[in-house]
C-alpha cells in the first residue's frame, strides 16, 4: 500500500490513463502548433514582380529591352483585368465603401501608407423601406451600402430619399445609424 491508501495497481492505471490523455492532448495540439503563419501582405504581381527584376540587369541595352518587355506583359495584364492597378486615392474611395463589412482582404487597398481607421460615414439615402418587421432598410447613395436597422428603436419621422444619414462605429463592432437629427438605431450592413 502507498501512503494515499491506494494499491499499486490502481496507482499504475492512473499513470497509465494520465499518459494517455497527455498524449491525446498533445497530439490534439500538434495540428495547432504546426499549423502555417497567416499570410502578411499580398504578393506582388508577376508581371510587376518581373518589371522590378529588370534593375538588376547591369548592361544598359539588356536593361532596356528587359523593360520593354515588361512593361509590355503588365500593360497587357492590366488591359484584360489580370493586375488591377490604383492610386492612393482609389484605395481610399474602396476603404470607405467597405465601411461597415468585415474584410480581411481589405488590407490589400492599405499596402504602403498608415490607414486611418474609418469611425463613422455620412451619406444620403438613395432608397427607404419599411421592412414587414416594422424595421428599415436603407440604401445609402455614393456606393455606402444598403443597411438594415436590427433594434426596435422607433425613428419618429419616416426615413425619405435624400435624407442626410451619419452611420458610426458603436461597442463590440455594431453600428449605430442616425436620420437627419433623429435619435440613432442600431443597423448591420447587408450589402
């Protein structure tokens, strides 16, 4: 007997199960752990990819060719849509007209400059309708999405084209919409 009171027997089955189950655990944890980074930034483009790699040509005339070549390739790519080619400005239109959705490969549009995390987005209604729940779905105009009110909030006066709308970001990722000067519902965006 051991000093716990319990037989050998017993004590080597419990050894026996705790080695099992600390084998299934770790072996539970091997997929985890071995499991590969999230990707960082996006890859470059190929044809972008074999534009740069002309610098590294030392002779002026092979150089020179080399671009040609490449430049080439990635004006064709970008002619048929293959590499989408956009300038600050463009990436931040896309940055706001995302507002609201939660995209992970959004962070391709944040690529070489500090991104200013979008708080709230003012717009007007392009289109209104009460839902058969006596909430609201709201369309907003310049390409802000269409949002559907998700509380039971009563907007006193009805929402109308051309109405002035303020979306923002409210607690645990929600969204609190406001019509005109009105007292703000709770809204998701839909598309």
């Amino acid at each position: 007997m051991s000093g716990f009171g319990l037989r050998p027997s017993l004590l080597k089955a419990s050894g026996a199960r705790l080695a099992l189950t600390a084998a299934m655990v770790a072996a539970a944890a091997t997929p985890v752990l071995a499991a590969p980074a999230p990707a960082s930034a996006p890859e470059r483009a190929q044809q972008l990819q074999s534009l740069l790699d002309c610098k590294k040509i030392a002779d002026p005339t092979q150089r020179l060719a080399c671009y040609d070549k490449a430049a080439t390739v990635l004006d064709e790519a970008e002619a048929k849509g293959d590499v989408v080619v956009v300038n600050r400005e463009q990436a931040r239109k896309v940055r706001k007209q995302a507002f609201g959705f939660s995209l992970p490969s959004i962070s391709l549009f944040e690529r070489g400059e500090k991104t200013e995390d979008i708080a709230a987005t003012e717009s007007t209604i392009a289109e209104a309708r009460r839902l058969p729940t006596g909430r609201w779905q709201i369309k907003l105009a310049d390409g802000g999405g269409t949002w559907v009110q998700i509380d039971a909030t009563e907007i006193p006066i009805d929402p109308k084209v051309g109405d002035r709308v303020k979306i923002r970001k409210a607690s645990l990722g929600s969204y609190q919409m406001a019509v005109g000067n009105q007292r703000e519902v709770k809204v998701h965006r839909v598309e």
